[in-house]
C-alpha cells in the first residue's frame, strides 16, 4: 500500500445520516453532542416560525430549529420518531429538529461529489457535497456554515 493511499484514507469523515421529508442528509458528527427526542420547547415572541423556541438543557438555553420549516418541506409533525440533534458549533449549542436519524456513515473523499445547482430544499452555499455509499445518496450539510447564515444567527439575539 503506497503511502499517498494511506493518507487519503485517513481523511475519511463520518456523517449522521437523517431525513426531512423524502431527502437524506448528512452532516458532520463532530458537531453532534447528542440526540433527544423532541419535547415541549419554551416559545419565543416575534421569533421566524423555523425557531420553534427555546429548551434548557442541563442550565444552557438550547435555540431549537425545526428544518423542515426552515426549509419549506411541508407541516412537520411531531412524533416519536422525531429527533433533536443536539449540535455543538463553535461551543455554541443548538437544536435541530429533523424526522428521523438513521445511522453513522463513513465517506471518503471520493465518496462526496460536488452537489448539483437544483432539486435539494437546502441553499447550494450549505452544502458540503453529495454522499454516495451503495444506493443510498445524502445531502452533506455544512452546518457551520448554515448555522451561521443571517437568520439564525438573528436567534442567538431572540434567546438570549
């Protein structure tokens, strides 16, 4: 095995898979601290509808997002199936309500491809790529940068 073949694999990341209406994603699982189940949130007055309110968690006040509202995928509901991810951005703690979490991939870099203009719900400047293992494909979403991106950055001023 050459040493260059050795190094690339090395670079393998490993992604939560999770879906929101037909679509799967993917994102960094470095950035997840953990998942719950969804529960009653605290709501905020003149926050966007995508910010379903706010939690405490463990004496931090948590901002929940609600994806599917975020990115206009129908009336969400709210079951047992229904995951928070619980995200650690840059030691800021977020939630992000999507409808079901599935497993942990690893991918290789040649695994992701560059994802095309059309057809995701989610704003080509989120995200990382296509994933492909076998049939499955996952939208890869930089959740940095879109937990980063205006709106929500509005939230951080709304739950403080």
């Amino acid at each position: 095995m050459s040493h260059a073949a050795t190094a690339s694999s090395n670079a393998s990341l490993e992604f939560l898979a999770f879906t929101l209406g037909r679509e799967e994603y993917g994102i960094d699982i470095q950035k997840v601290q953990e998942l719950r189940g969804y529960e009653a949130v605290t709501r905020i007055a003149n926050a966007p509808d995508f910010l379903k309110g706010v939690i405490n968690l463990r004496g931090t006040i948590v901002p929940i997002i609600d994806m599917r509202i975020k990115f206009s995928l129908g009336e969400p509901t709210y079951d047992q199936f229904t995951v928070v991810i619980i995200l650690n951005i840059a030691g800021r703690i977020m939630g992000m309500v999507v409808d079901s979490v599935s497993d942990v991939l690893t991918l290789t870099p040649d695994q992701v491809k560059p994802a095309p203009e059309m057809g995701s719900a989610v704003s080509a400047d989120y995200l990382i790529g296509l994933g492909t293992i076998e049939e499955r494909m996952l939208i890869l979403v930089d959740i940095d940068q879109l937990m980063h991106s205006n709106e929500i950055g509005l939230i951080e001023k709304l739950a403080a």
